[in-house]
C-alpha cells in the first residue's frame, strides 16, 4: 500500500466524485417526479394513463440498469436518437427510479386513512383538493423511509455508469487501475469515496425519518 500513490489520485478522484454527486442530485430528483406522477396515476386509477405508467414501471424494475444504458447508448443512435453518455446516465437513472419511487409513494398514499379520504368527499372535495390537502401531506410522510431507501440504492447504481465511460468514481477508478495496475490503493479510494458521499446522506436522511415521523404521529 503506496501512500503516495492515493495522495497523487486524490484530484482525479475529486473530480469524479462531484460527477458521482451531480449526476446522483439530477438522476434522484427526476426519478422522485416520475415516481410521484406514477403513483397519483395509480392511487386515483386515472384511465388510460395508468395503465401506461403501469407497463413502464414493471418494465424498469424488472430489467438491470446496464441493459438499460446499453438501449440507450447503443441502440437509441441507430433510430436516430443520439444522446450523450452523461444524458444516458441521468435518464437511465430517472427511468429505473422512478419505478422504484412510486413504489414507496404509493405505499405511503394508500397508507392514508379511507375514512379521510371518504370525509373529504362528503365535504365536495375534487381529486386535485384531496390531493393537495389530504393525500400529500400525510402520504408523503408515510413514504419518507421507502424515499430514503430509494435515494441510497440510486447513488450505488452510479457505478454502473462506467459501462459508458462517464467519469464517474467507479470509471476513474477501474482507468487508473488499468494504466497503472495499483488496486489495492484506487480501489480503497473509490470505498472511502462512495462513504464520503453516502455517511451524510444516510445521516441527514435519517435524521428526515425520524422528523418525519414525530411530526405525523408525535413520537
């Protein structure tokens, strides 16, 4: 183990390292959109639309996130449809989160009670006021510990980015490991990386939950 080897990658990882960030920040806020447009689409039965969003969100799950980027990086070219390998990282990520997101906010919205839902109904209340006043606000609570476990699982699927060369932490490493055949000290730089990253995610993710929850229920 060459201190001085991790010394001298340190840059060449920091810049991979905002990359793995960006691309995460941008990937997760998407995903967290569609996954809310999904599941409003599922918790209200919208005709059509529901359907639609139904086939895609099985299809997200239940196809890897490189066969994905490969469909995109690949094969979108030949229909003439070409995008640059950091927009296949974004929407690859956005298209698998977002199945995994309505998941956990429709888990949270059929969490409310019915009888709200009835009373609100009673009261003349349209879909968008039950929503907005009645869904939302205590189904999103409900949701925040599948969204954290959501928001976790998209920044570990960054890794899979290298198969179409962005920069990202797992590329940087594998380049370096590949011109200068030093593993032990890349790969214990891209752990403490992806700790860097991850530790105060999960903390202030955590810290959310726990928010969260004496707000919705007092304890």
């Amino acid at each position: 183990m060459s201190w001085s080897v991790i010394v001298q990658s340190l840059p060449t990882f920091e810049k991979a390292l905002w990359v793995t960030i960006w691309m995460s920040a941008v990937g997760i806020a998407l995903a967290a959109l569609v996954g809310l447009i999904v599941s409003l689409a599922e918790y209200f039965r919208v005709p059509v639309l529901r359907q639609v969003l139904t086939v895609y969100a099985e299809v997200a799950r239940n196809t890897p996130l490189l066969l994905q980027l490969f469909f995109l990086y690949y094969a979108f070219p030949v229909l003439g449809w070409k995008m640059s390998a950091t927009a296949c990282g974004i929407v690859g990520l956005t298209f698998l989160g977002g199945a995994y997101m309505a998941d956990g906010f429709t888990g949270g919205f059929e969490g409310v009670s019915k009888t709200q839902i009835e009373s609100g109904k009673a009261l003349g209340m349209s879909d968008w006021q039950l929503a907005r006043y009645v869904v939302f606000p205590q189904g999103l609570a409900l949701s925040v510990p599948a969204f954290a476990a959501n928001v976790i699982f998209l920044i570990k699927e960054t890794s899979i980015f290298s198969v179409v060369a962005i920069p990202e932490l797992t590329n940087t490493a594998l380049d370096l490991i590949g011109l200068y055949y030093r593993s032990n000290e890349y790969l214990l730089v891209l752990v403490l990386a992806y700790a860097v990253i991850l530790i105060p995610v999960i903390l202030f993710l955590d810290w959310l939950e726990r928010r969260v929850r004496h707000g919705a229920f007092g304890n």
